[in-house]
C-alpha cells in the first residue's frame, strides 16, 4: 500500500475527533458509563480516541514498532489537549480528565494496532515494501 494512503484513516478519525470536540452541542448520554466509575463522556473520549491511536498506529508503519506506538500516543495525546484548550475557547469545558481518557485511549489503540501488524503483514501482497 502506498504510504501516504495509510494517513487517510488518521486524518479523517482526527477531523471528526475535532469536530465532535468543539462542535456546541455535547452528546447526551447516561451521568455515568458502565461500572458507574466515571462520566459516560469518558468513556466517549477513551473510544474517539483509540481509533485516533490505531489509526495513527497503522500509518505510521512496521518497521520500528515501539517508536510507532510511542509517536501514535504522543501525537494523539498532544492532539487531545491542543482539542482541551480549544474547547476553553468555544464555550465547552476543558477538562484533565477527558485528556487523561484520551490519552488511555490513544495507549490502547496504539498497542492494537501493534498487535494487529504482524497479521496485517500475511495478507498484504507479496510486493509491498510494507512487509
């Protein structure tokens, strides 16, 4: 696959991550999520963003696997609180919590998709410098 097509699911979950953060209207859901241990908006947050990890996870590649994982969660978690900030901006509440769920969340889909490579890399084509 060509490496600049493995960019297209991180840019795209990052734009919709962005527009459901500072859009005015926030999702409506339970006070509390599963367990009743933290808000349900947690658990939201920690979602978007292992996909933002996974996906960052997928494009950034194969070849160092640890580095990919530690650049996917840094630039997820660094995305997460430059969204925190701007959401102070736009009216909505910026909270430390929210960017400590998305930073577990982009932790978990960064190590999915770690996981997942090895797998990825039996099915891709013969040719691909991927493999």
């Amino acid at each position: 696959m060509d490496r600049r097509l493995r960019w297209l699911p991180a840019l795209a979950v990052a734009a919709v991550v962005l527009a459901a953060s500072v859009s005015s209207g926030a999702p409506q859901g339970p006070e509390l999520g599963p367990l009743g241990l933290v808000g349900f908006d947690k658990y939201l947050h920690a979602l978007a963003y292992v996909a933002l990890g996974g996906a960052l996870g997928f494009a950034l590649g194969t070849r160092r696997t640890w580095l990919a994982v530690l650049l996917a969660v840094g630039v997820a978690t660094a995305y997460g609180g430059a969204i925190e900030i701007v959401q102070g901006v736009v009216g909505r509440d910026a909270s430390l919590y929210d960017w400590a769920a998305d930073a577990l969340g982009a932790v978990v889909g960064a190590l999915l998709a770690a996981a997942l490579d090895p797998w990825l890399a039996r099915i891709r084509p013969k040719g691909d410098p991927e493999n």
